[in-house]
C-alpha cells in the first residue's frame, strides 16, 4: 500500500470514529468528565475545566484496546 494511500485510510477512520462519537456524545454517561480529580475552577469572570482523571481513564482504555488488537 502506498505511503499516500495509507494515510488517507486512517484519516478516514480518525474521522468514522469522530462522527460517531459525536452522534452518541448525548448518550454518554454522565459522570465521565465529572470523576473525582478531575479540575474545575470558577471564578466571577472565569471558569476553567480540565478532565484530567477522565483523560487518563480514556488513554488506559484504549491503551488496551490496541495491545488487544494487536495480538
């Protein structure tokens, strides 16, 4: 397969995954992106808002998700 090829392939698929995360995002549980440590800070003119327990709990996910695949 050809360098330029392949790329079109994933991107592709990186966009598949996009529009169907998109479609089910309403559906999604509620509590992911309101674990406990993850950030929140508001202020009067101010609010700011990083998922960082969520993140890392998606990054493990499909950290296995690969090495599953890949076997």
């Amino acid at each position: 397969m050809s360098g330029m090829g392949r790329i079109f392939i994933i991107a592709g698929c990186i966009l598949l995954a996009l529009g169907i995360l998109f479609t089910l995002a309403p559906k999604l549980p509620t509590w992911l992106g309101k674990l406990p440590g993850d950030i929140a800070i508001k202020r009067e003119n101010f609010s700011f808002y990083f998922p960082l327990t969520t993140c890392l709990l998606l990054s493990a996910l499909i950290s296995f998700l690969m090495w599953l695949f890949r076997k």
